[in-house]
C-alpha cells in the first residue's frame, strides 16, 4: 500500500494533538486521575482577647508585683505604689483604659506569681522575673517582651577587701530558695570547681536579712536586686557589689498562654514607650509633638496617623496616653533606678541600642 504524504502529516498531527491533551490532563489532576481543588484563600483570625475584654468590664487592670523591692515595686510613707515596674503597670492601664490610675496592685511572692497569672488573679506580671525556656514551657505562660536586662552578682561587705567572685572559695552565699538565683549560684561554682555553703532563705527579704546577721559571707541575687538591698542595710557604704556578673537575666513581663491578642497588647505598650524615646517624645512634649511633629514614626506613634491602636482593639491614643502616664522609657528609668534614684544605677545594657555606648534597648518597629 503506497504512503502518501498527506497522510504522513495527518498522523503526525494526530500524535502531537494526543501528547498535548494528555499533558493538559495531568496538569488538571496531578496526573492521578483526581481533579485538583481549586486554590483557597484563608482568612487571618479576628484580633480579640479576652483578657482585655475582662480588664474592660471590671474598669481596672491587675497587675503583679514584687512584694518590695526598692526601686522596682514597692509602697512609700503614704502607701502609695512606686518603682520602675509599677510605672509600666501604669503605662498599660493607660493604653488600654485611658487612665494610668485604673489599676490594682498584687504584691506576689516568687512562689505564688505564675499561679496568679494562670488562675486569673492577675491579668500581667510585671515582678523582676527571669524570661527562661522552662518557664514558658511549664508554667503555662509567655513572656512578652524584655524592659530589664540584668545579671546576677554578690554583694559582700568591703572589710573582706575581695576583688573577684572567684576568691569566695568556702564561703557561705545567702540565696533565695527555688529561684534562677539559687540555680546560677550552683551552675558558677561548680563551672570553677569552687566549694561554697549554700544558705538558703525563702525570699530575699529573708536572704538579705541573713546577710545583714552575717549568717553569710556573701548576698546572691540580680545585680539591681543587690542595689536595692544594699539601701536597706545600716550601712551601706560598708558594702559592695564584686564586678562579676555570672548569668544573663532578662527580666520582662508575664501573661497568661493562651491569650495571643492580650500578649500583643502588652508588648507594643512596652514597644512603644522605647520607641517614646528614641524619637524624643516625653512626658511633658507628647502632646506638642503630636500637633508639630513632621516625622511619620511620631505621628505613627501618636495615633496621628494610621490605625496602629484600632488594630490591637485600642485607641488611636493608645501609645500617646501611655507616654503622657509615665513618660518613655529613659525617663522611667531615671526616677527609679537610675541617676535621679537612690539606686544610681547606670544605663549599661538597658541604654537604647543608639547611644554611646550601645544597649541592648531596641524597640521593633511600629508602623
């Protein structure tokens, strides 16, 4: 049978069709014979939390503190509370209230701090507490931020004429019971093969006193706790702080797991109060720098532009409210702990991450 050319083209035509529908075939079912689902879009989940919902009905925020700790958290002549931590328990209840006096303290012990969280007895922890791993996986908790960085250290009395932590080869160490302080104590000394007698008191209110008794050669805890101490004794000038600092203590604060949107809310005020001044926005100037400012991360900040507040559930005041409360956050430090405090502790690694010298204070970036 004789061939013609034609029909040679017609076959070759007829392959080519063949291959292309079975190509297109595959890429409709995955080449398994199914037809593949058509793309979905899926929707982020609303911005609610219940945590803030409560603090709203009740009128006031809780908040955990330290039961007293000079500089940090404690009540004055009048029974009035003061300290670094409580100014940012201010700060929230402004932005999420409007009002910074909206709030009700809960002086905790260490013991007792995460189970109020969990319980609901408090709604924010901020009490000088340690942010760890085990912590956010076994106590039921997340952290929401960082306002401290400290380190643990030793207070000793001058008579001893010690240079080193390393010289307290021996020595009895007063420490707090079932604390990251007791832990770090243990980890330092045998990291250096070191002998040392661990005296171990409940609190460290009881830790400092045993040290004042001279039940101890040496006082144990963060290096702002030991200031703080240190005021407290009969005479202080008697005592001081050896420059080894054995451990890194992030200290920040607490909410509850599970309660995604609530920890959001804490940590942009914490945020937008370190962001208060890297921009130069304080106290006295907030409301001046919202009608003048030119510069959008203020006007941002501000509430000027933008719905950075609706988003989180808040005001567009939310930030601007929180900083004419308590001022930003150089300004925190300085009145409780810092050079205008009978702490005089310096910046170091709480200076913003600008300065000179650099800290480790960077507020992520809100826009």
């Amino acid at each position: 049978m004789r061939v013609t050319r034609a029909r040679v083209w017609a076959g070759i035509m007829l392959a080519a069709a063949t291959m292309v529908a079975a190509c297109g075939d595959r890429g409709r079912d995955g080449g398994d014979g199914e037809t593949a689902a058509p793309e979905t879009v899926t929707e982020a989940p609303a911005f609610a939390s219940p945590t803030l919902r409560a603090i709203r009905q009740r009128g006031r925020l809780n908040c955990g503190v330290h039961e007293g700790l000079i500089g940090f958290a404690y009540t004055d002549n009048r029974g009035a509370w003061r300290g670094f931590d409580v100014d940012f328990c201010r700060a929230l209840a402004a932005s999420v209230l409007g009002n910074a006096d909206a709030v009700r303290f809960v002086p905790l012990t260490t013991s007792q701090r995460f189970e109020a969280l969990r319980s609901g007895r408090v709604d924010v922890l901020w009490r000088t507490t340690s942010w760890t791993l085990s912590r956010e996986a076994q106590e039921g908790v997340r952290f929401a931020g960082v306002n401290y960085y400290d380190g643990q250290g030793f207070l000793v009395r001058k008579a001893l004429d010690l240079a080193s932590a390393t010289e307290l080869n021996g020595a009895r160490i007063c420490v707090q019971r079932a604390s990251t302080s007791e832990l770090n104590v243990a980890d330092w000394f045998r990291a250096r093969g070191i002998e040392y007698q661990p005296v171990v008191s409940a609190n460290e209110e009881a830790a400092r006193e045993a040290y004042a008794r001279e039940d101890c050669d040496a006082f144990s805890a963060d290096v702002s706790a030991l200031a703080s101490a240190r005021t407290l004794l009969p005479n202080p000038d008697q005592h001081v702080i050896l420059p080894d600092v054995i451990s890194k203590e992030p200290l920040g604060p607490v909410v509850k797991r599970g309660d995604e949107a609530w920890t959001s809310i804490v940590r942009w005020t914490l945020n937008a109060v370190i962001l208060a001044e890297e921009l130069g926005v304080t106290r006295e100037n907030v409301g001046q720098m919202a009608e003048d400012s030119t510069d959008p991360r203020v006007r941002r900040l501000l509430g000027e532009e933008g719905e950075l507040g609706p988003m989180l559930g808040l005001s567009k005041t939310w930030a601007r409210n929180a900083i004419q409360a308590e001022g930003n956050y150089g300004e925190i430090f300085a009145r409780n702990v810092g050079a205008d405090s009978g702490l005089d502790l310096t910046r170091g690694l709480n200076a913003q991450w600008n300065a000179q010298p650099g800290g480790l204070i960077y507020a992520l970036p809100i826009r």
